[in-house]
C-alpha cells in the first residue's frame, strides 16, 4: 500500500485497501493511530506513512529542516494539484475515471495553474456518479487516453482545450506557454484552438492565443510579460541574447529591451526556489556580473514584484529615462 501510495501522491482508495487485504477493521485502527487519515469519502492519506519510509520530498521538493508536514505540502502547489487529480481519480475509481483539464494539466507536469484547482475527472462509460461531492464529474470527450504517473489521463492538447476556456487570462496563457516550451503540443496550437472552438469560455479566449510564447522559462516570466503588454511596453524579446564586445553570447536575459542607445535593458525574473540555493546564487552573481560588462542595463526582480504588479511601472521608468537622455544628446546646441 506504501508502494501504492507513492505513485498516486501519498493517496489510496478504500477499494485498494479492500483489495490489499486492508479491511474495515484495520482502517479504523490505522485512522486512530493518524496512520491513515481519510481525505474525502472513499479516499485515505497515506502521505506521513510514505515520508517515514522513504524521506521528506519523496512527492516533490524536499522541505527544509524542522518543518511541519502541513507546511511543507503548502510549499509545494505542484503536489498539491496533482493530489487534486488523483483525489477525483480514487473517489470514481482509476481504472474507469479519467483525469481531465486542469488535473491532467498538472500530471502532464505543465506549470501555470492556479495553486488550488479542484478535482476533477471524467467517466468513458455513459452515466457515471452524482458529481455534487468532493470531485466534478465531467462530461467531457476524453479520447486519446494516455497513462501518465499511473494516472490516466487525456492528451496534452485535449486537457488545454478544456482549461483553458476556464482559467483566468494570465494562467491560460501561462499553461499554454508551458505546454509549447516543454514540446507537448505544437507551437502554433493549431489541435488546441481546433479543440477549443465551441466550448463555452472559448470566445473570451480568442485574444489570448498571439500571447503565448514557449520561450518562456516560467509562469513568472509569462504573467510579468502580460503585465508588460498591459501596459503598453511589450518586450523586444524573451531569453535575448546577451554579447561581449567579442560577439560572444555570455548569458541570456528573461525578458529584453533595444534602447534608444542600441544598449539591452535586460530583465531577470528571481523565483524563490531556483535561485535560493548557494550554488545558484553563485551562477547568478557570475550571470549578473557578465551582463553588466557588455554594457547592457541589468534589472532584477522577484516573485513578490511580480506579485504585486511593481515590475511594468518601473520598466517603463527606464525606458522613459532612456528616450529622455537620447533627446537630450541628440539635440543641437544653441
């Protein structure tokens, strides 16, 4: 059952338990000794059972010293929605229940999803259960259906079609960005809008396909850049190259602007996990230091400036000063 557990993010059914030789009985002692700790009627938490036996970080991102179980899982949203997946797929039993938008978006491990996205599968058979509890049975087509981290689940591009009419712009266009970077549909999302078309939610989607970019490298760059197209500073390009006065490329920035001066303004998104740790800070600062030689305007910022929309604002600041100073100079002497 640890074994089980494992695959499906710390979760097991009460049908696997059954089918383990974990009985009625047993559970009840389990549950009392917080061994097992039931979720939602049908599922059971394993999860502290699987840490013990394997370690912290066993379901994603190990957590730091002295910090609570709970905590930890609230660092790590991308366990979380792929426990949301396979709650909706242990509550109508995995081997007819299918994953579907938002949930087989996060076992396709694409990133941009809201942090909490609610259980969700569908049925192949006709019928199917009463969807008023804890999962929403959908009604939708599954068709190509794939295994993906044990789970079944539907094809990238089917799973888009459905999220995406109903998630908010920035998190749409932040899956669908991740969906082209990592290669799982094609970059014009020629099957994605085919699919789409028709759906309800679809016809506010319309204006959002031209922003999607697979170079971005995350959900932070995406919502910063959208935040930037709204304000009317689009950016020249993303992961723009980065040259010494050999021509040489020596980084590559998030986000980058061409100054009236033929300079980069180029801008770095800092997440909080990548960056933190020594190594990376090390890489960073060597990074940084090479940008800043070719002479191009470094400016960095974090996930709480994304956050709190500070970044556009002070772009835009930039560019403003840079175009001010090039009139100045440009202008005759009197």
């Amino acid at each position: 059952m640890l074994q089980l557990a494992r695959v499906q993010e710390g979760l097991v059914s009460t049908q696997q338990c059954d089918a383990a030789g974990l009985g009625r009985h047993r559970r009840a002692t389990l549950q009392r000794d917080r061994v097992l700790v039931p979720v939602v009627r049908g599922v059971q938490d394993l999860a502290a059972a699987v840490e013990r036996r394997w370690g912290p970080g066993v379901f994603g991102v190990p957590p730091p010293p002295a910090v609570t179980r709970r905590a930890a899982v609230d660092r790590d949203p991308d366990h979380l929605r792929r426990r949301s997946a396979w709650t909706a797929l242990l509550m109508l039993g995995p081997d007819e229940a299918v994953a579907v938008g938002a949930c087989a978006l996060a076992l396709h491990g694409v990133q941009g999803l809201p942090r909490d996205i609610r259980p969700e599968a569908a049925l192949e058979r006709a019928g199917g259960r009463d969807p008023r509890g804890a999962a929403r049975v959908r009604r939708f087509r599954v068709g190509d259906v794939r295994t993906v981290r044990g789970a079944r689940v539907v094809a990238p591009d089917v799973a888009l079609a459905q999220a995406v009419c109903e998630l908010s712009r920035e998190h749409a266009v932040a899956v669908l960005d991740s969906a082209v970077q990592q290669r799982l549909v094609a970059p014009d999302l020629g099957s994605v809008r085919a699919l789409a078309r028709g759906r309800r939610g679809a016809a506010r989607a319309a204006d959002w396909w031209p922003l999607v970019d697979g170079r971005a490298q995350s959900p932070l760059e995406t919502r910063a850049r959208l935040q930037c197209v709204d304000l009317g500073i689009p950016p020249d390009g993303l992961q723009v190259a980065v040259r010494d006065a050999r021509g040489r490329v020596v980084a590559r920035g998030d986000l980058g602007w061409r100054l009236p001066d033929h300079r980069l303004l180029v801008v770095e998104i800092d997440g909080a996990g990548p960056h933190s740790a020594p190594a990376a800070l090390f890489r960073d600062r060597a990074r940084q230091n090479a940008i800043v030689a070719s002479g191009a305007l470094l400016l960095r910022f974090t996930a709480a400036d994304v956050h709190t929309h500070r970044i556009a604002p002070e772009i835009r600041h930039h560019l403003a000063g840079a175009h001010r100073r090039t009139r100045t100079s440009a202008a005759p002497a009197v």
